[in-house]
C-alpha cells in the first residue's frame, strides 16, 4: 500500500529518507537511530524526548537521580525564598517579584518555543536550557527514562502525574507546616494562612505546565487519511476509546478545576474582599499574588496567568490550522500584553514595570525571529543572524535582571541590615586594595570602624613606593583622583 502524500517529519533530523531501492523494506521512510514511529516523532527504549520531538539517549539511573534530587533543592530553595519575601506582615521586600517576572518570562519563552516554526538546532537548545529552568514538567530532568512504557504510553502516565502535582504538592506542604507547627516554630495561624499561601506559590509555578497537558489531549492532527494521533505522541490515535478515556477521566477534570475554576475562584474572592488586602491573613494567603502591584492593580498577575494560557491554547490548537496563522496569533498576543502593559503600568515601580516590559519585549522578538524560519527562503548566513538575535536579546533581559537585582539587594542590605552591609563593604575594600595595590583612605578606615593603624599594617605591605616615585606615596581619594605626597620622617606624618 503505497501512496503519493508525503508527510514532513516533525523533526527533521529524525527522518533519513529511503532511496527506491529501500522503499520495500521501508514503506513508512527510515527513521535515525534512536527514533521510530509515525514520522519518525516516538524515541526507541532506552531514549527520550529531549524537546518536543527530538530524542536523546537516556542517562545512567544514578546520574537520573542525583539530577532530580539537585532539581528538588533548588525549587524547594526557591519557593522558600518567595515565602520569605512574599508572605509576610509587612516590609517592602520585592525579592519575590523580581523572582516572579523572571520565572513568568521564562514559562512565556517555553510556550512560545512550543510552536512549530522550523526552530534550529542551536535555538531549540536555547530553549530546553531555559525550560530546565521555568518549568515543572518533565524537561527538569529525564523522566520518560524512569516510567514503565509497557504498562501504558508515557505520556499518559506522564499526564495523570501533572493532573495530580497541586494535590501532591499540598500533601506535601501540608505536612512540612504541621512539622513546623508542632516543633514550636510557627504559630498555629501562621501555619495555616502560611501554609495556603505556600500551596498557592507552588501551584501558580505548575500551572502552565498543568494547562499545557490538560490541554495536549484534545490536540490531534490527521496523518494518514481519516485518521488522527496526539500531537505530543504521534502513537496515540485520537477518539478511540483508550484516548477517550483519558480525555474524561483526567483532561477535562483538570481544565475545569486547575486551569480555570480556581484561578477564577480566587480572581472573585480578592475581587469581593478588596478592602481586606492589607490585613495579615490576606498578606499570608495571597502575598505572592499581590506584593509588588498597585492596590488597584490586586487583579494583575491573573492577566499574566491568562495570557500564558492563550498562548498555550495557540501553540496546542492552531497547530492543525496553519503554521503561520498559529505564529501571528502568537504575535498578537504578545504584541497586545506589550500595550496593556504600557497603559496601565500595574507595577508600584518604575524599576518593575520597565523590568516587566523588556520582558514581554524580548518574548515578542523571539516570536517575530522565528516567523522567519517559516520561510525556506532564508539561508544558512540569515538564520545565524535570526539565531544570534534570539540568543542576545534573551541575554539581555537576563543580563539585565542579574543587574537589577545586584542593585537592589545592594540597597536592601544598606537599609536594613546597616552593619552587615558595612562589614561585607569593609571586606570588599581591603580585597580591592590588596588587588590594586592601594591604600585605603581614611574614610573608609573610619567608616568601617577599624583602628587606623591597624588598617596600615594590613595594607603597608602593598603600598610600598616605586623606585621611580622618588620617595613619594600614591593615595588614592573618594573622588577617584590621586594624589602624591613626599614621605617625611618617622616623626612627621605623611
């Protein structure tokens, strides 16, 4: 059974090609190594997808392990760090929305590599560097490589695994606040306001990653005559009664209760209890979503969370319409959030708000870039620029917000935690004048609270005059000029 419609392989490295001579043996066209499958999209046992539809060899199960548990500090670090600075009486910390428009930009670049625009190899790279990073899916480490594919295909069980993260997750935080509370370390109020707003915390992270495969069970695309397969498994075929199960038991079920009901329910209840936000218990529950907006502004980041998800919607639904058309919804999106941002400027800060907007910024440059690799008229020399475009501007954002928050932990650290500021500065001084040779001037000796002379003989040692200075000693002022004066005797000063 032969036939004249010929099918582009989703990633084009996985599919060879076969010569006449191999068409027999290979009806279907002849898959790389590691690859099988309808166009080529499934891995072979003992490989995984790497992203979207590329594949790569499974690590060793010890190196699998050690990286999930490395995985796992870090987003417990992280989340430890937004409950410090989110959900709190009080303070004007706003470490936590530095942390909260990174990790929102980060989730928008990774559902906008989800659409199909011809990535190269180098950008798709780009890509999974940062998904390891902004995403709670299974790109954090190699999960495929520890599930049973026997048993059941894995993205099923990957899916129901996703579908049942927010009641793990507060199985989870349940018990470490009860810990917390029993060892005397929180009060019984705190460790339940607390403990809610640390579930809320973990949950907004997890939530495109829930909506995304919520959303992949109803995406399908036709590949041979009148039938239809998953697009995130092209081994799935769709509206059969294995498929239709999973649709009902866990798709739906998760799009009505995570992906809409209960952002939309806690929407209502800040919304009805506006006038209650400053109040202790609101500050609890609901700091992460309120700490850095304007008061009026309570409602903004569930215009963040909806725009991640019509992007996602995009990327899964428009897949099967047009490339291109999926590429400008896309763009629109992207483009009017860019505008939305700018009227209303929500954030309490100039400093977030322009941080906010080189965000959205460099998500709309990535877009319009890989528009272009729609086009087969673009040649090796002008996909190296796109690539190098895409690769700096998100360097730039992230350049930029290790920038800013240099600056601002600079200025927290100065205002409120006076004498460890000063001593870390103190520390900083006498390493630089041990580097360059200078000695420090007595200001700085004053400021730092350390005996005069005994800041001399620390740094006597590399201050020593040149031989062509003629006796004369190189000060370095506050101002950055220099200054030499002749060195007198031990009666004098100099």
């Amino acid at each position: 059974n032969l036939t004249d419609t010929m099918l582009r392989c989703p990633f084009e490295e996985a599919c060879e090609g076969v010569t006449e001579g191999e068409i027999a043996s290979f009806p279907k066209g002849k898959c790389a190594h590691g690859y099988r499958g309808n166009l080529c999209a499934d891995c072979i046992d003992g490989w995984y997808h790497t992203f979207q539809y590329a594949c790569g060899e499974c690590p060793h199960v010890g190196v699998n392990v050690v990286i999930l548990v490395v995985m796992l500090l870090l987003l417990g670090f992280y989340i430890y760090s937004l409950v410090r600075s989110c959900l709190t009486r009080g303070g004007k910390s706003v470490i936590g929305v530095y942390l909260r428009i990174l990790m929102n930009y980060l989730q928008l670049v990774i559902l906008s590599s989800a659409l199909d625009l011809n990535w190269p190899q180098e950008v798709r790279d780009l890509f999974a560097g940062q998904q390891r990073i902004g995403s709670l899916s299974e790109q954090v480490f190699s999960i495929d490589c520890m599930l049973d594919s026997d048993s059941e295909r894995i993205h099923f069980q990957k899916t129901i695994g996703i579908g049942l993260l927010p009641v793990i997750l507060g199985v989870v935080i349940s018990i470490i606040w009860v810990l917390n509370y029993l060892l005397g370390r929180t009060s019984k109020f705190e460790a339940i306001n607390r403990g809610f707003g640390t579930w809320l915390i973990a949950f907004y992270l997890a939530h495109p990653s829930v909506t995304s495969y919520m959303l992949s069970l109803f995406s399908c695309r036709e590949i041979d005559g009148d039938k239809a397969y998953m697009n995130n498994d092209l081994e799935i075929e769709c509206w059969t009664s294995d498929h239709l199960k999973w649709v009902f038991s866990v798709g739906f079920p998760g799009l009505i209760i995570w992906s809409i009901s209960l952002p939309l329910a806690t929407l209502i209840f800040l919304k009805f209890h506006a006038g209650q936000l400053r109040e202790v218990k609101a500050r609890f529950r609901f700091g992460y979503l309120l700490r850095g907006y304007r008061e009026e502004k309570y409602y903004w980041e569930f215009v963040i969370l909806y725009r991640k998800v019509l992007v996602a919607a995009a990327a899964i639904f428009l897949y099967r319409v047009d490339r291109i058309i999926q590429a400008l919804i896309v763009f629109i999106i992207l483009f009017a959030s860019i505008i939305i941002q700018h009227m209303n400027m929500p954030y309490n800060s100039a400093k977030l708000n322009e941080m906010e907007n080189r965000s959205l910024l460099v998500s709309f440059v990535t877009i319009y870039c890989g528009m272009y690799y729609l086009t087969n008229s673009v040649d090796t020399t002008p996909r190296a620029i796109l690539f190098c475009l895409i690769l700096l501007s998100n360097l730039y954002f992230l350049i930029y917000w290790l920038q800013a928050m240099r600056v601002y932990l600079s200025e927290f650290l100065s205002a409120n935690h006076p004498r460890s500021y000063k001593l870390l500065s103190c520390l900083l001084v006498r390493e630089k004048s041990k580097q360059r040779y200078q000695q420090v001037v007595p200001a700085d000796v004053k400021q730092c609270g350390v005996n005069e002379e005994k800041a001399k003989s620390v740094v006597e040692p590399f201050s020593s005059p040149s031989p062509s200075s003629s006796g004369r000693r190189l000060f370095i002022k506050k101002d950055g000029s220099k200054k030499q004066f002749k060195k007198q005797s031990s009666k004098g000063s100099s």
